[in-house]
C-alpha cells in the first residue's frame, strides 16, 4: 500500500513529510551540565527538554530519559589573544546549538577543512553557551542601569558605568604593581579619606590623620 493513500490529499502528505523532516532537525535547545572537560574545553550536557514520539494509538508521550551530549563544544567569550573563561560544574544551565554540518575536521585542526561526515543539525555537533537560566536560577539584584561583573551572589562585584567609573565591591588582591596617574585615597569618605601622595603622620608612630 502507498503511504500517500492515507491521506485525503496529496498537500496534506507533503506536510506531513516537511514535519517528521522538521521533527529530525536539531536547531538550538536549552542544556544542562553533567561534567566539565577543561582540558579540551568541552562538557557532557543533557538536553533539558524531553523529546516525544507518538504510541500505538498516535498520541504523543515523552521519550526517557532526556539524551546526554557527551562532547559538546564550550563557546566561551574571547578571541585568539583574550578569553574569558570560569568553571562549569554540574547543574549549570545553557544554550545548545547545533552546526548545519559536521564539525569535527574543524574542531580537531581549525582553519578551513572538509567534511568528515555528511549528517546535518545532528546531535553531536552540539556546542554549549553557558549562561540562559530558567526562570528559578535567575540572580537576584540584577544592576539595571550599570554593567557589571559579578559573582552569583553580587557580593563581589565589578560594576561599570560613566558616572561613576569602575566601582569594585568586595575583597581585592593585587598580585602585582599597583600604577595610578592620579591620587589614590581610602576611608569611609568625607574626613575619613586618606590620601597616599599627601597624608601625613602624627608623632610616635600613630595612623595617619585623616582629611589629609
């Protein structure tokens, strides 16, 4: 029997080759990480959508458990001379994309290279742009007139903005020469302020006066 018979019309049998067609092709999906490679800068990440096949009576049902990408190439912010890069751990949610064409050519030796297989939108070439959060993973105090960088918490933060320049919170080490052009001063502000270039000491020894 032609498959096409099943049908009351032959647009109704193409639309249903275009949607198993649409129904095999991987695009982009949110992801969760199982285990981080830093030595090859990938990570095992399970597709936190389930996917659906129809059963015996064509309804639809969920297919468990969810897959898990095994090698999935991690997109960090940077180029070849700057990177910026910080630890995955288990948990940790994300985008997954997946390359029209095979990708492994490419990722073994860079540059301009052939394919190695013919497949398309597959599941192995997925890579992995950490940082989309469902909803109850979003932080809390998000800065919505300053650029920041921050940890999850905002207690240790870097915070950008024309007013008032950089502003650092948190604990800050220097391993290094600490360089400025200008006055560098410290204190609670106002007549607590102590300047470097300008403060002066009291005798035997005490702290230096501040105001000054």
């Amino acid at each position: 029997m032609d498959r096409r018979e099943r049908y009351s019309n032959i647009y109704s049998w193409i639309q249903a080759q275009i949607d198993t067609a649409i129904n095999q092709t991987w695009v982009a999906l949110p992801g969760i990480v199982q285990s981080f490679d830093p030595s090859d800068c990938t990570a095992s990440v399970q597709l936190a959508i389930l996917m659906q096949s129809r059963d015996q009576n064509n309804n639809w049902q969920n297919i468990t458990p969810s897959p898990v990408i095994p090698k999935a190439i991690v997109q960090f912010p940077g180029n070849k001379n700057f990177i910026y890069t910080f630890p995955l751990e288990a948990g940790d949610e994300g985008l997954l994309i997946f390359a029209d064409r095979c990708v492994d050519s490419w990722w073994q030796s860079g540059g301009v290279q052939s394919q190695l297989d013919i497949r398309q939108h597959d599941l192995t070439d997925a890579i992995f742009i950490p940082g989309i959060k469902s909803k109850g993973n979003v932080p809390s105090n998000i800065n919505a007139t300053s650029a920041e960088l921050r940890t999850f918490s905002g207690d240790t933060r870097v915070t950008f903005d024309d007013i008032n320049g950089i502003v650092l919170t948190g604990n800050v080490t220097i391993n290094g020469v600490l360089t400025a052009t200008q006055g560098i001063a410290a204190g609670y502000g106002g007549s607590d302020l102590v300047t470097v270039q300008n403060h002066i000491h009291a005798a035997n020894g005490d702290p230096p006066t501040p105001g000054h």
